[in-house]
C-alpha cells in the first residue's frame, strides 16, 4: 500500500511538472515581436524631404569653412546608415557644434542662417541622445535621423538663398 501511494505520488508530480512548457514559449514568442528596427541605408533612402545641395557658387563661397565640410562628410556617411559620429560621446559633439558655429563666415552670420544652425545644432543634439538610450523606440531614432537630415538640408537652402539675394543686389538698374 505504501509503496502504491509513492508511486502515485511521483506520477502526479511528474505529470504536473510537464505542464510549463507552454509558458516559456511564449515568452520567447513575445520578445520575437518587440524587436525594433534597425537604422539601415534603404531607411534611409526611402525617407521623404527635399533634400538642397549647394549651389556653385554657395560652394565656392563655403570652401574655407572647414566645419561645414567635415559636417557635410558626416551626413553623407550618416545616409549611408553610419552613426559613428553621431553616436559619440556627447561633449565631443558639442564641441565640434561650438567650433562649427564659431567658424561660421561673416556674410553667413545673417538671422535666418544663424536659426537653421541653432535647429541644427538641436536635431544633432537630440540625434545623439536617441542613439545613446537604450529604451528609444527604432522608429524614434529613424525619425531623429531625418529630422537631422531635413535640417541640414535647409541650412543649405538657405545659404543659397543669402548668396542669391546677395547677387542680385549687386545688379543695379541702369
């Protein structure tokens, strides 16, 4: 009798203990799910701005600013999905933003070329932090990359739209 109930006692817990597979399967199945997508080039490409290159003249104009161009080397790897100065440590980027706005040209130092430098320095500033957490949503971190990008963008727009207006005033009517 006694060596029944054993035997019935090691089937009950051998038939309970089976029970909990389902539960860590589902588990997994969740985290699946969570993933979150990654900063790719086709991301990228696919994002939808106008997106402004210098004129010829607004690059001959810019060729001593030597900020602007590694910045602009920058972003032409950041559209190429690498992060890598953008994924910096945070005082480095500061730095290099304090450097570029010190560096700016004189005939550039116009309101509407200083607020799209501030709206730069933002974008970057924000770009960094979404890179650096953790807990940031993918989607937040693509967003962050073409807030970036549409930023640079107008600086562009407006820097050939200074050395325009600035052309045509030139010309006087006879």
């Amino acid at each position: 009798m006694k060596i029944g109930f054993y035997v019935l006692s090691i089937f009950c817990f051998v038939f309970l203990s089976c029970g909990d597979d389902k539960s860590t399967v589902e588990v997994v199945e969740t985290e699946k799910t969570n993933q979150k997508p990654i900063i790719t080039e086709k991301a990228i490409e696919n994002f939808e701005y106008k997106d402004y290159a210098l004129s010829s003249e607004s690059e001959d104009a810019i060729a001593e600013w030597e900020n602007y161009q590694e910045l602009a080397i920058q972003i032409s790897y950041l559209k190429k999905a690498d992060l890598s100065f953008f994924n910096s440590d945070k005082e480095e980027l500061k730095e290099f933003i304090n450097d570029f706005k010190t560096a700016t040209p004189k005939q550039f130092l116009v309101n509407p070329i200083i607020s799209r430098t501030a709206i730069l320095e933002t974008m970057l500033l924000k770009l960094n932090e979404n890179l650096t957490l953790d807990n940031i949503d993918g989607a937040d971190k693509l967003q962050s990359v073409k807030e970036v990008l549409v930023a640079f963008s107008n600086l562009n727009y407006q820097i050939n739209k200074k050395l325009e207006y600035d052309y045509y005033n030139k010309i006087k009517a006879e």
